[in-house]
C-alpha cells in the first residue's frame, strides 16, 4: 500500500469548506485543460454521491483516514475499477492538499493510505501490424485518421501532440515539439512513414473531429486491417476480479500508437535512456511499466541471446 504521511502541515486556521466545492473551484480554473475540468466535475459528483449515501457532509477538516477506506469501499460497491479508484483518491488527496496551503483547517493527524495500482494489459501494434494498417486503402475520415495514428506510432509522442502537428514542427529531417502535458521540447527524427504523411498534407495535418470519435474510427481501421489476436484481459472491478476475452482490435485507441512506438523503439535495440527523452518518463521502473511485451515475445528475444546458445 502507498502511505501518504503528513501530508498536512498547517493547521492554525478556522477557515473550512466543502471539499466537493473545493473540487468544484479547481475544476474552473481557466488555465487547465478541458480534461482537467472534467476529472474534477466528476470527483465533485463522486464525493457528492457519497455525501447523500453516508449522510453526511465532508469539510475539509472531517475527511480522516477512516473515512477514506470507507470512500474506497464506497467506490467499490458502485463496482469502479482498482485503478480508477485509486485515480478518484489521487485527485481527492490533492484537493486537500491544495486546501491545506491555502489555509483551510483539515484533519492533521491522518496518515492516508492509497489502494495499489493494478497492473491491467495494454497491447501495442508491432511493426508489422502497423505496415498492414498502413497498406489499406480506406475513405477520406478513415484515412486520415489511419495517417495521423501512424505519426503517433514512429513518434511516440501523446495524442494531444501528434495529432496537431504542423509546419513549424518539422525542421529539416526531425519533428521538433514543446509536448503540451510537460512542455518539454523534444525531437525526432523522422520515420520514412512519418515524411510519406506529413508531405502527403503539406505539414500541417488536418484537424481531428474529437479524441472519442479518432478511438471509434481507429478501432474500425484495425478491424479491417485484421488486427484480431485473441486478448484476455484481468482486473479487478468493485469487489470482484473480472476476467474477459477481447479481440485485439477492439484495445486499439490513440494511446496505443504512444505506446506502440516505445514498445517498438524498445525492441530495435534503441537505448532505453534515448527513448525516454522522447516519451518523458523520469525514472526506468515508470518506462518499463509501460513497455508491452509478451511472454511469447520475451522468449523469442532470450533464446536469441548468447546465454541461451551453446
């Protein structure tokens, strides 16, 4: 378990708040992202729901440890997945923690303890799935969509990023971005896919419709390239462990293709530490927890190795 220990330090005011409004406030912060907002709308409901159930109101200064586990058992009868709960106590800690320095009272004798984040499969696209994505002859939505997922695969850049590209962003034989989330400055050398596509739309690709609608037309890009392995998927849902097969198409998203280009540049032998000044990871247990490789991968990989040959 994650123990968040004093979190709290100042404790001399009598000033105090609901923290659903508190939620509410940060979540109308004109400088933060339109995902941002939504997040903490929906922790304010949460916490509101929760509110109505229990009966009870939660101040700043009344939320303690106990009332956390019961916060999470709560979330779990509602049947949240572990990590989306974990995310829901994440943001709820921050309100708090927000609230402490701007003087609120709160309760300082707690010592908060998360639920652990579950590691729950994500697949990624090998380098020949992408050249049969690539290969298809698709509609004008269709292809689009197809180009610009592409670019997220040979870049390993976020959906926000490298679906937004433009003419400034290639100089010379590299893309060059300041990334949105860490506005970092990173640059890339680009794949021959990725000066094909952006030549093809004279650099500057067209505007997506929408983050949702881009998921609903790459799933159905991949379904008709036959990205169809079987794939199980474990995790923990409310109180109970929940066990589904998907078929691998139906995993696909705009993440997929970030994850797909370091999982890629992984397998090429790139240097772990280049790869992660591309996708921003601090440390290598954060990069290698979002490296997707299976077992059967693994295996073939080692019995390459010279510790495996005679």
């Amino acid at each position: 378990m994650t123990k968040i220990s004093n979190l709290f330090t100042r404790v001399n005011s009598d000033k105090r708040e609901r923290i659903a409004i508190l939620a509410l406030k940060r979540a109308s912060s004109a400088h933060r992202s339109p995902a941002f907002k939504r997040t903490y709308r929906n922790l304010a409901r949460k916490v509101t729901d929760y509110e109505k159930t229990r009966n009870i109101e939660l101040f700043t200064d009344s939320f303690s440890d106990t009332t956390l586990e019961d916060f999470i058992y709560y979330l779990k009868e509602k049947d949240y997945c572990k990590n989306t709960i974990r995310s829901f106590c994440q943001k709820l800690l921050t309100v708090l923690n927000a609230a402490n320095r701007a003087g609120f009272k709160i309760d300082a004798q707690s010592q908060f303890t998360l639920p652990l984040e579950e590691s729950v499969q994500a697949v990624y696209l090998s380098l020949e799935e992408i050249d049969r994505i690539n290969n298809l002859k698709l509609k004008r939505e269709s292809d689009i969509v197809r180009d610009v997922f592409i670019i997220g695969c040979f870049t390993a850049l976020r959906y926000s990023d490298y679906s937004t590209l433009k003419y400034d962003n290639v100089i010379g034989n590299n893309i060059v971005i300041k990334t949105k989330k860490t506005g970092t400055t990173v640059r890339i050398p680009m794949h021959p896919y990725v000066k094909e596509i952006m030549k093809k739309y004279s650099n500057v690709l067209p505007v997506m419709r929408s983050s949702q609608n881009f998921n609903k037309v790459i799933k159905t890009v991949c379904k008709k390239a036959g990205i169809n392995a079987a794939v199980r998927i474990e995790r923990t849902v409310g109180m109970k462990i929940e066990r589904k097969n998907h078929l691998k198409w139906q995993l696909v998203s705009s993440h997929t293709a970030r994850r797909s280009g370091a999982t890629n540049m992984y397998l090429a032998k790139i240097p772990t530490f280049r790869i992660m000044l591309i996708t921003g990871h601090k440390t290598e247990q954060a990069f290698f927890k979002y490296i997707r490789i299976t077992s059967e991968e693994n295996a073939v990989i080692l019995a390459n190795h010279p510790f495996f040959k005679k």
